[in-house]
C-alpha cells in the first residue's frame, strides 16, 4: 500500500508549526524551570 501524497503535502506545514511552536515554547519553559531552579537554591 502507497501513502497519499496528498495526505502529506496537507499534513506538512500543520507539522512544521507544530514543531516551530513547540522549540519556541519550549525554550521559554527550559529558561523559566532554570530561573525557579536557581531560586531555590
């Protein structure tokens, strides 16, 4: 059975901004967890 190349070509850039959102947010809560990690300390 072949994939729908359509499926991908829809599915591609909902991916890339999931991915996109993701590293930013991401890198938003790492900065946030180490603020509060070096408060405790």
């Amino acid at each position: 059975m072949d994939i729908d190349n359509r499926v991908l070509i829809v599915l591609a850039p909902v991916a890339i901004a999931a991915s996109w959102a993701v590293f930013n947010i991401g890198a938003a809560a790492l900065r946030q967890v180490q603020n509060f990690l070096s408060r405790e300390a």
